[in-house]
C-alpha cells in the first residue's frame, strides 16, 4: 500500500514534473517553491 501511495501522490518537485518532461523546466521552479511553502509549514 505504502508504495502505491507514494506513486499516486508526488512526493517533491522531482516527482511532480516526471509526469509532464515537457513542463519540467517550468514547473519545478514554481512547484518547488509552493511545495516548500506548503510542507515547511506542515512539517
């Protein structure tokens, strides 16, 4: 179950963009920093 998971849910900016290579360049600058605002404040 637990590796299941972490396949449908992304788990930082390099899983994120792996599903979209094209959008790799672009997404990983942005989602890098919502996701860093997002799990620093959770974690």
């Amino acid at each position: 179950m637990a590796g299941r998971s972490a396949k449908r849910k992304p788990n930082g900016a390099d899983a994120y963009p792996a599903y979209m290579p094209g959008e790799k360049i672009k997404t990983t600058s942005q989602f890098s920093k919502n996701f860093a605002l997002q799990a620093g404040g959770k974690l």
